[in-house]
C-alpha cells in the first residue's frame, strides 16, 4: 500500500523541472507511505513518476518503486495489492521470467510482458492503481481495480496531465487550479460525497473503478477511459446464470470466503482485523482464525454512549474466537478532537460520520500492526441496507397509485415542514413509549412526499437516499451533474428492484463513500486494509446466488449469517444492526458546537458564494433547538465549509 504521483507534459518548462515537481508531489503522500521513497523521469519524453512506499511485502529494496521490468520496456507506479501473485509468479516463472526480489509489483510488470497489459489485468485478484509507462509506444496508461478500493486522480490542463492518489498531491503543483465544479455539489448534498468521476475539483476527475486511461499527447484533452471490468456487466451475467442447489451455493461461497480471506493473510509486517459486534466482521475474523498460524490481534474503538457502543458485543466474540483483542472506549470530546483535522485527511467534502470513529479505529490498530482485515462489502453485497426492502415496498406502492393522485398525495406530505410532521407524530403517539417510536418521522414522511412527487417513481428514490431533499433550496447553482443512481435503477430489467438499488450502491456509495473513507483513514496513518468479503470472486459469485438466499423471511444478509452461525453461536451476534457512527446532533450541541458556531458565522458563510445563507442558517437554528432529525443534512454543510476553509479554492 502506497501513494503515487505523476506528470505527462509537453511544455518545456515543466520537463526541465520534473524530477523536482515530482519530489513536491509525492512529499504530500509521506503518510501514505513513511517506508521509503523514489523518483523517476524521462525528460525527452515529458513524463515522470514520484511514489512513497509502505512496505508489506518484500522489505528488501528489491521491491522500491519506481520499477521497470525485466526487459526495460514498462516503468510502473503501483499502489496496492496483488492477492494472487504467489500462483501468477510460478505461472511466469514456467513461462521463463526470472526475479529479482519477491514483491507482487515485479509479477504485475512480468505479466504485462508476458500477456500485455489488457489481457494481464483480469487475472490479477487485488485492489491497485496503477501508473504503467511504455517506453517503446510512449503511452502513459493509469488503471484502478475492479471496485475502486485505490483511488486515483488526474488533472488536466494546456499542455500538463497531473495524477495522484490524493487530491492534494495534485493541489500542490503550482500549475493547479483549485476550481470548484459547482456542478457536484447537489450530488455532495443528496449523498454526502462527491460522486464520481466528477471530483471537488472543475478540472479534475477520478479514473472510475475497473477502468484504464491511456494517454500518448499530453497537448490533447483525456480521452474517454475504457472499461475492463464493469460491476453492471457481473451482475446482468449472474441474473442469466443463477444457481438453484443452495446446498451448493452455501459451499462455494464458504470456500470463496476462506479463499479470499487466506489470500488477503499474506504480509511480511504485522497483520490484524478491525472488529465490530457486527456479522460482516465477525464473519472475517472467524474465517481469519480457522487459516491463521495464530491468535489474531483485533481491534474494536467503542463510545461511552450505549446507543452506538460496540465494544462489549465485539468482545464476546473475540473471546470466543480467541484472539488477542485490544479495545478503547472514546468519550465525545476524544471523538470531536478529530474533526478539525478531516479535511486534511479526507482531502475532498466527505460528510458521512462515520469517518470520525473509521480513523480512531485506524489509529488504535496502526499502533500494532500494519496491515487490517476488515469486513466491508457485506451490506452491499448480500442485501445488509433496510432501504433495500423499505424502498421496493414504496416504490410499488407509489407506482400502485393512479397517476392523478400521486401529486396531490406529494403536495399534502410537503405542505409540513419536518418538524412540524414531528410535532403531529409527537401528540398522535404520546401513549407509546419513546424508546420504542420510529425514528426521524417527519423526515421520513417528506421523503415519501418527494417519492410520489417524482416524475418516474425509480428516479425519485434518490429522495429515500437523500440528506438534503432539495439540493436547490440549499445551493445557488445553475446545473448538476448527470446522476448514475436513477440510470442504474431504470436499466438492467432482469433484476429485481432491491437487486437494482443493490447494484446501485456497488457502483456508487461503494466506491465514492465507503471505500474513499476507509482509504484516507488507513492510509493516514500508514495502515493497510483489506477487504476480503470484496474479493471479486466473491462478488461475481454473489450476483449468481439468488435474492433470497440474501433476503428470507426479514433477514437480511442470510448466505453470511448461516457461514458465521458455523464458526460463532448466534447469540453472540444475533441482535438488531447498530450503525458504525457517531451522534451527529449531540456532538453538534455538546462538545461540537463551538467550532460548529464559528463556521455558521455570517462572515464564514460569505465565503461560499453559492450557499443559500438564509436556508443554511434556517437548518442551524432547528438543530439548537434539537428539531433536526438526525443532523446529517446539516453535518453536511459544516464538511464543506470546514473544507472550503481548508483549501481555500475558487468557484
């Protein structure tokens, strides 16, 4: 695991001084990788790679990159990993390559030798970007794995292409221009990230996941990537293929699991796992035990507030896994501490709060090992998200409703605000307990009103999915991005519909979210995760496997539970789902609300042209009086602006 940076140019001034601008680059990926650092350019040619190492495996310096292959023709920059490259190299060391060292980056370059690039890459199982030169072609061609576990940016102006695996790599080249692209910013609203491949920034995009860009003319503007692989394409195959025997089914996937799991074990510096009282991780660690030659050390990060503590359950069954466990309860200010520093660490607006306690998990771990198993891909792979079942059952209820009434139903549940619906909910439920009321009603009910306000009921889930319900109401802009979430739902009709918000979120909030956070957490502090449930194997097995060995009978995620019922008795983690977050509301009126106060300051909003100040400062006077559902929305504006302040862009 490791950062890199690069240069494609034409201009002269910027050939003369690559090797330097390189160094700047890379200088800004330290924490990415602390083990080591290289360099490499070819002038004459316009191009250069700058990379910082974290060593896993290969310690010696047979594994420092830049690397050029055996017969001089590539020069890569490699971040990530290659699970499979023990069983690649014996097949080229058959085939007549010799090594020089044990690194998985010199079985990449000899398998583009042996097989080219395009052929190379469906045989690799692993998470990479990749930045391959070839200097008989002289193309450039950047490449990211299958899910987009390893980011990769790249920037483009006159005569310069820039990349990196962070945006601040790029930031700090004085040729960049931190312009903001005021058209992702109604996606940030809706989803709390900025969705792919626009980025924060005009001129920069992310290679999207199981994409290759290939780049010969730095002079012209990118070409279009190329897809070769594609979550879509999996899932359309799987519908055609699905297995009946679900005896059988259970096996292979049991056998795909401890694959993947063993694969993912191999490392020459300490390796551990991130542990929550969840299935999805319980399920790794068990898998872990039965192929490990010993204890596994895990990790689990908790908080004195019961509602979202772990810590206990997490401990349970790490004693009755046997593993070597290491726990710590956080208090909010511990927590909150943080949050100044996240958009340094997250280096684009990135509002899910569960960043706060992913990066004390990474913190705690890194102090012992270097590597991290942890179990994410369970939820979006076999059918773990509520929304998945809640949103079929709304949208058939919607489309169940004669057109002529669907909008004077939309117009009814908007004429309340939230907080008024709250008040109704409040009186019409006094005799039940509050423990036991639904959550977020009037948010909930102004979801469902913007659902049968849709013009197609498919498009309108995206209000289900939503912080903010009307992205317009918050931000003065005058267009948005194309948005991928209604054009995944409204094709692949051989899905069904929780299967299509499934595959939605695998090409989505998968990559955007949930891998971008667990990214920049680990890598902040030079900590490796691996993600074994997201092996592709596993994911191309589980679009074969059908819905209801994922969904039965009000059980989400069954095929896994029934794997973890063989190694872990149920009671230890047969429970309702508790969220990996923090209490967004409460930490903004407690340990929060300075900094939260100083960034709704008139002359902070000011800064942020395209903020509607009024609207902004409406949401924060419902949080102080304790009125705003569960604050995210909110949590969302403060993300930015704390940004905003951080790297000081343009619009």
């Amino acid at each position: 695991m490791c950062g890199l940076a690069g240069i494609l140019t034409t201009r002269p001034d910027r050939r003369a001084g690559l090797g330097e601008s390189l160094l700047r680059m890379s200088a800004t990926l330290e924490h990415r990788g602390p083990d080591d650092a290289g360099e490499w350019h070819d002038a004459g040619a316009g191009v250069g790679f700058g990379f910082r190492r974290l060593s896993i495996l290969d310690l010696t310096p047979a594994g420092h990159q830049p690397m050029r292959s055996g017969n001089g023709r590539y020069v890569i920059a490699f971040n990530g990993e290659i699970y499979n490259h023990r069983t690649l190299r014996g097949e080229l060391a058959a085939a007549g390559h010799a090594f020089r060292g044990h690194s998985d980056t010199e079985v990449i370059l000899a398998a583009v030798e042996q097989w080219g690039l395009r052929d190379a890459l469906p045989r690799f199982a692993g998470m990479f970007a990749i930045a391959l030169w070839d200097t008989q072609t002289r193309a450039l061609t950047l490449v990211r794995d299958r899910l987009g576990k390893k980011p990769l940016f790249v920037y483009r102006a006159p005569g310069l292409v820039l990349f990196a695996s962070e945006l601040k790599a790029l930031a700090v080249d004085p040729d960049f221009a931190r312009r903001v692209d005021l058209t992702q910013l109604a996606g940030y609203a809706r989803y709390l990230y900025v969705p792919a491949p626009g980025s924060i920034y005009r001129d920069v995009i992310k290679l999207a996941p199981g994409h290759l860009l290939t780049l010969t003319d730095a002079e012209a503007g990118l070409p279009p990537s190329e897809p070769w692989w594609e979550a879509e394409r999996v899932a359309d195959a799987g519908a055609a293929t699905r297995i009946t025997d679900e005896g059988a089914a259970m096996e292979r996937l049991s056998d795909l699991l401890l694959l993947a799991t063993r694969e993912r074990l191999e490392s020459d510096v300490p390796l551990g796992a991130l542990l929550s009282g969840g299935v999805d991780s319980a399920l790794t660690v068990a898998l872990m035990q039965q192929v490990a030659t010993e204890p596994v050390r895990t990790f689990t990060i908790g908080f004195t507030d019961d509602a979202i503590d772990e810590t206990a359950d997490a401990a349970r069954i790490a004693a009755h896994l046997g593993t070597r466990h290491t726990s710590l309860r956080l208090d909010g200010n511990e927590a909150t501490a943080l949050v100044p520093e996240l958009p340094r660490i997250l280096d684009e607006p990135l509002a899910d709060p569960s960043a706060i306690p992913t990066v004390l998990l990474c913190r705690l771990a890194r102090r012992d090992v270097t590597v991290a198993i942890c179990g994410d891909g369970g939820d979006e792979l076999f059918a773990g998200y509520t929304r998945y079942e809640q949103g079929r059952r709304l949208i058939s209820r919607v489309e169940a409703t004669p057109p002529a009434l669907r909008g004077p139903i939309s117009r009814a549940m908007l004429a309340l605000s939230a907080e008024r619906w709250d008040a109704i909910a409040a009186v019409l439920l006094a005799v039940v307990p509050r423990s036991q009321r639904p959550p977020l009603i009037g948010e909930r009910l102004q979801k469902v009103g913007m659902l049968f306000g849709a013009e197609r009921p498919l498009e309108g889930y995206r209000s289900l999915r939503s912080a903010w319900l009307d992205p317009r109401a918050l931000l003065d802009i005058a267009e948005e991005a194309p948005d991928r979430v209604p054009e995944v739902l409204e094709r692949h009709a051989q899905l069904s519909l929780p299967e299509r918000m499934m595959l939605a979120d695998q090409v989505t909030y998968l990559p955007d979210d949930l891998l971008a956070k667990i990214d920049r957490a680990g890598m902040s502090v030079g900590l490796e995760v691996r993600a074994p449930l997201l092996d592709h194997r596993v994911l191309e097995f589980a679009w074969r496997m059908p819905h209801r060995m994922k969904l039965r009978d009000g059980v989400t995620k069954w095929a896994l539970r029934e794997v973890l019922a063989r190694y872990v008795p149920r009671p230890l983690w047969e429970r309702p789902k508790r969220w990996f977050t923090m209490p967004v509301r409460g930490w903004l009126m407690g340990p929060l609300r300075p900094w939260a106060e100083e960034l709704m300051s008139p002359a902070s909003l000011r800064e942020l042209p395209f903020l509607r100040a009024e609207t902004v400062r409406a949401e924060w006077d419902r949080v102080r009086r304790g009125r705003a559902g569960n604050g995210h929305a909110m949590w969302a504006v403060l993300q930015l602006i704390a940004w905003w302040r951080e790297w000081r862009p343009s619009v």
